[in-house]
C-alpha cells in the first residue's frame, strides 16, 4: 500500500515502529521503549543500524514480521525488505573476472611458459595488463560508491539526523563519485587498448621511461577520436558510446566535473524560492533527477562496461597471440 509521506519541509524520510511515526534519530529510543512488543526481534534490531553488513547466521528472517517501517516518498518499506532489496541489488553487479589478476599473473612470472621469445615487447603486455588491473580496481571502487548511492537508508552514518533529509544529501555524494569514476573507467580501458595495439607500431620502447609513459597516457586517444581505434575495438567501443547509458553518463560526469555535482530532486533547492518579479522561474530552471532513475541507468551502465571490459581483454589476448607472444593456449589464473 501507497502511503503520502509528509511534506519535505516537515520530513524527507521517517520510521514506522509498531504503529507509531518516528523521526530518524529517535530510532534507538522508539525501539527500547516498545521492547515488551519487540522482544522476538530486539536483538535483531539492535544489529540493524549497522546494516553494511548482513545479519549473520540467517538472522534476517527472524525480523520479516516486525512492525517495522521505512516511509520513504510514497513508499512504505519494512526493514526486512530493505536488506533484502539492497542485498538483491548488489547481485545484479558482476565484477569482471577477465581484468582481475593480469597484472600480478604476470608479475609472479607464472604465465611466461606462453611466451615464445623473451624480448621487449614483454613491457607492452605487462603494461597492458597492469593497466587492465587498475580498470578492475577501478571498477570495484565505482561499484562499492554505487551500491551506496541504492541505499535509501545510511544509519551511524555521524550525521546530525533531523528530518531525513540528510539520507538523501549522503546518498547524493556516493552517487556523484560513482558516475566521476565510472566515467574515468571508459578513460582507462581506452588507454588499455592504446597500449597494446600502438605499441607493436614501434612505440614501446615509451613503456621503459616512466616520464615519457605518462606523457604517453596524456597522448591515447580523446573521446572525439574514438574512430581512430582500430578494428575490433572500434566496433566494440562505439557501440557502447553510442547505448543510452553510455552518453547519458559522460554527460552526467561532465556537469558533475564543471559544475561542482548533480543536482537531485528533494535536495536543491532545500525551502521556498520567491520568484522574481522580472519571471524569473528558480523551478523551471533548477534541472534536477530523481536519484533513483540515475542509481538504476547507473546500473545499466555497470552491466555494460564490465562485458566491455571482459570483450576487450579478450581481444587483446588476441592481438598478442597474433604477433607471436602468446600461444593459443589460454592464460590460467
């Protein structure tokens, strides 16, 4: 059932315990003082503001029917549902199994048996991989921010709890630094192929100077080159440039990077705004998102970059095989 919550000004998110309307910080006190009601959960309960963790030895179930409640916009969610949402939605984001572990494979020598000769282009693969290994990090980190920015519900989170509304601002900031990185990854999976497709023109011996390898990652290909990648990464890469997700978030990362951050339905602006005399409309020019639509098309974008960066990989392992440094035996982690 659909609920009306109250007005933002009054409150942007509260609990629903045993019936009764709380204000976020009065969580622990409305819990103790229903203990007689809540004794089957109590303990249950006490766990739950420390929710970046599961409810261990399936704990979880035993709070499915507690009266309790998070009314959050027009929806009213129990806690059980939370957890189970959020856990759900961290199933729906793969990490790549492809990009991770290159690096240190290669480090630790144990996939040089595949090499047929030893000589420098030895660097351009190490590179390449090394740089496929930051992509995974990368990824990670992105995914952890994203996860987050899902979370309608951040508790010890040392905030100063009134009416809800700083949920939604630290939702906001996980959000702004998962699109940033995600777009960053596009950067570095670029820079991947730069290396181990332009390094077999002559070019790798830039790979033995650490000062001229960074001036080399200035050098890879813009965003507004994208079609000089050669083939199958071309295809590969503007396919994905050219889905939904993947413009819409360059666009996002951009107003975040020179604008100073997205701006969210609910959080800008916070109050009333007079409308000026000369009509001027703050509303009809304040371009604000739903945080939720952004978490999921962010999402979307996840799914896609990681069976980018898996076909990549792939492709590159390819490549070196074709220039006769990797047999067609595949490369065991």
């Amino acid at each position: 059932m659909k609920l009306k919550i109250p007005t933002m000004e009054d409150e942007y998110m509260v609990f629903e315990i045993c019936g009764e309307l709380h204000k976020m910080s009065d969580y622990d006190n409305a819990v103790n003082g229903k203990h007689d009601v809540l004794s089957a959960y109590y303990e249950e309960l006490q766990e739950f503001p420390y929710t970046v963790r599961k409810l261990t030895n399936g704990n979880i179930e035993k709070i499915k029917e507690a009266p309790l409640y998070i009314l959050y916009r027009d929806q009213k969610i129990s806690f059980y549902q939370f957890l189970k949402d959020n856990w759900a939605f961290e199933d729906q984001l793969p990490l790549s199994s492809a990009t991770n572990g290159l690096e240190v494979d290669y480090d630790l020598e144990l996939s040089f048996r595949h090499f047929k000769n030893n000589d420098d282009f030895h660097a351009v693969i190490y590179e390449t991989f090394r740089v496929l290994q930051d992509l995974h990090y990368l990824i990670s980190t992105a995914r952890w921010a994203l996860i987050q920015s899902h979370r309608i519900l951040h508790f010890r989170s040392g905030l100063v709890w009134k009416n809800g509304w700083e949920q939604l601002w630290t939702r906001a900031t996980w959000l702004n630094n998962a699109i940033v990185m995600y777009d960053s990854c596009f950067d570095k999976l670029t820079q991947a192929i730069w290396i181990g497709t332009e390094s077999f023109k002559g070019n790798r011996s830039v790979l033995c100077n650490i000062e001229k390898l960074e001036k080399m990652y200035k050098e890879c290909w813009k965003r507004n080159e994208l079609n000089k990648i050669p083939e199958p990464f071309r295809t590969l890469i503007l396919n994905y440039r050219k889905t939904n997700s993947g413009k819409i978030i360059s666009d996002y990362a951009q107003k975040i990077k020179h604008r100073g951050g997205m701006r969210y339905d609910g959080l800008f602006p916070f109050g009333q705004i007079a409308i000026a005399g000369d009509g001027y409309d703050p509303y009809a020019t304040r371009n604000t998102q739903d945080i939720d639509v952004i978490v999921s098309k962010l999402k979307d974008y996840h799914i896609a970059l990681v069976k980018l960066a898996d076909a990549v990989t792939e492709n590159l392992k390819s490549v070196f095989r074709q220039h006769g440094y990797l047999t067609g035996e595949d490369i065991v982690f």
